[in-house]
C-alpha cells in the first residue's frame, strides 16, 4: 500500500493550512477564504490555463520554505505560483501589496470606460469590485481611452470591445467547451482585442458560457440587455432535465417573468460544480427557456450579503407585523392609487422577457393605443 502523499504546509495572513503538492496560492488562500484570498480577473479554477494575466492577485512571499527561507525579491502572481513545504505568504498583511494592487487597477481602467449606469454588468461586475475595493479616487492617466466599434459576434452576444480588459476567458471557454473556437485575440499591445474573422459567426451550443466568466461588461446577453437592472430582480435556483447540460441554474425574476438563465456560481464567482465536474449550462437553457412553467423552482438563490443583489432578498427573514388593521379598529387601509393606471411604463400587460430585444417607450406606448 503506497504511503498517503504528504501535506505542505503554507501560512497566509498568519493563518496556517495544510495543502496537496502543486496547490498554487490563491487556491490555499480560498481554502481560507474571507479577505486572505486575493481579487482575480483573469483566473477561474474551471478553465485550464487560465490566469497570470491580470496582476491583481499579487502577494509577498516573506519566506519561500522551510529550506530554503530566503523571501521572493518581487511580488509574485498568486495564481501561478505553486506552494512550498513552510512558505509564508502576506497579502493583506503587507504593506507592499496594497500600493501594487492599487497601480494594477489603475493600469486596467486606463482604457475601461467608466459606463457602468449603462452596463448591464452593473451590480455584479468585478471590476467595480475591484475598484472600490483596491483602487484609488483619481487617475494619472492624461490621454484619450482606447476605443472600438460595438461587434455583433453572434445571434444572442453583444460583444463591446471597449469594456474588455483582455483576461482571455472567453477564449479558453470556447476552446475547452466548445466544438470549434472561432473567436480569439487578434493583434497586438494597444490594439489586442477580442473579435472574429466573420462577423456573427459565434453559435456553438455552450457560447453564452463566455457571458458568465466574463468579469466585466464586455459580452452581454442580448435577451437582457437593456430589459432590468440585476438587483431589481430575484435570483432563484431551478433546474430542468436536460440532455446536453446538468440543467441546474439559476433563473433572474422580476414578478412571473424570467429575464435571464445563467449558470449558479459560487463564493469566487465562477460555476458550481456537479458530480466534480463543472456546471456549465447550454444555450437552449440559457436562451431559450424564458417561462416559469419550464423550470422545477428549488427556491430562492443564496446571494451574498455584500452584494447589491442581495438588497431585500434575505433568506429567512422575519417580515414585521403589519400594524395599521389593529390602529384603524380592524379595517384595512384602502389602495389610494394604482400607479399602472396613471403612468405609461411598467405596463403589466408587457411580458419583458418575451420582448426580441430592449424595453423601450415605443412598447409601452404601442400597448396603450391598443
């Protein structure tokens, strides 16, 4: 019988954790968790090869190991650097970290435009995260952004190219999920970017993956676009039996509507995974199952606390007594005004999801003339 492979053990943060061999630093850290684990936009544990682009997930390595002590001259990639038997690692301990962090996120919105009120992405992008979180309240940078024409790669992404700060996920997703990757990084230095050689030439089955592990608002799904903002929505876990995917999801409601399907993601941001194996969802449940009658409801998704789509979405919450009835001798308080009576938008009879595209006030006021 082989001897079980022995454990190395890495502190971070001053907090000690024992990991296999070939565990790199963030995924120790993540097996912390809380804020030892350093930001990552370009690295997702589900894509091979990924990472090592960004920077935002840089450390100090104050000792490499128990052989060899001697501390890492620069701050290294988290994700990219494997652990040693007795290496410790700072990261919100040091005071290295922070300035380089924060030069990274100035670095990535050189060019980044600062549209995010008109960003689908909006409330659960990353890279507002980042910035609020590590950033820093100006910029140096003096010169115009980098710009590029808005690029329709596909029946059902919007590509802005703009918003893209070349973390390369989307191309690993369609040359790991996919049948034949069409899209990649065309050119080099300022004018790298992400496109194809045919216009609309992306309909692969498990294309609209690439919207989930996008960090930023660079490749949208055009059944949404425009239709809600995230956090006037109500995530709810479903699932459906489905041939080609694991069919578990979680669906974005606004009343009976259902506005998006994406696949569940967990603390980090990245797929559940199911039986070890990652739960990407296909495009037929992505795009094409927009009612409520098509999924089986589990109930509503678990959203962290932090986060703007958790606003008035507590699981288990205690709803205060309503207390009017007993003040007025038992009667109920009457409706003094249907607001859909008197205003031109949010028409209940306009069913959002079902809309091609973008609601506008031509829908609304078709609806009313009719």
């Amino acid at each position: 019988m082989a001897d079980e492979q022995q454990l190395f053990k890495v502190t971070i943060d001053n907090i000690t954790v024992e990991v296999e061999p070939g565990t790199t630093i963030l995924m120790a850290a993540r097996k912390i968790g809380g804020d030892v684990t350093p930001p990552a936009m370009c690295f997702y544990s589900k894509l091979q090869g990924s990472g090592g682009k960004c920077r935002t997930c840089l450390v100090e390595v104050s000792k490499g190991s128990e052989k060899d002590p001697r501390p890492m001259p620069k701050l290294v990639a988290s994700c990219r650097t494997t652990v040693m038997d007795g290496m410790e690692v700072k990261n919100i301990t040091s005071a290295k970290v922070p300035e380089a962090r924060a030069g990274v996120v100035e670095f990535l919105l050189l060019n980044h435009p600062l549209d995010c009120p008109i960003c689908d992405q909006a409330g659960e992008c990353h890279l507002q995260d980042l910035g609020y979180e590590h950033g820093k309240e100006g910029t140096r940078y003096e010169f115009s952004r980098r710009t590029f024409e808005k690029e329709d790669i596909g029946p059902y992404i919007q590509l802005h190219m703009t918003r893209c700060i070349l973390c390369y996920r989307c191309t690993y997703v369609a040359a790991q999920l996919t049948d034949n990757r069409v899209h990649g990084v065309l050119d080099r230095g300022d004018h790298a970017e992400i496109s194809t050689y045919i216009s609309k030439a992306i309909s692969n089955d498990f294309s609209g993956n690439m919207i989930d592990v996008c960090p930023v608002g660079a490749l949208t799904d055009k059944t949404f676009r425009f239709k809600n903002r995230v956090w006037f929505t109500k995530p709810v876990s479903a699932h459906r039996n489905c041939d080609k995917c694991c069919g578990k999801v979680t669906i974005w409601n606004r009343g009976d509507e259902v506005l998006r399907v994406t696949a569940r993601k967990d603390e980090w941001g990245e797929v559940e995974s199911y039986d070890g194996k990652p739960g990407w969802i296909c495009n037929t449940c992505r795009f094409d199952k927009k009612k409520m009658s098509d999924w089986t409801i589990e109930g509503p998704a678990n959203i962290n606390r932090h986060s703007v789509i958790s606003t008035n979405h507590y699981v288990g919450a205690q709803k205060p007594a309503e207390f009017l009835p007993e003040l007025m001798g038992g009667r109920n308080p009457k409706m003094l005004m249907d607001i859909h009576d008197v205003s031109d938008v949010n028409d209940p009879k306009v069913d959002l999801s079902l809309l091609p595209g973008p609601a506008t006030g031509a829908t609304f006021t078709k609806t009313k003339e009719q």
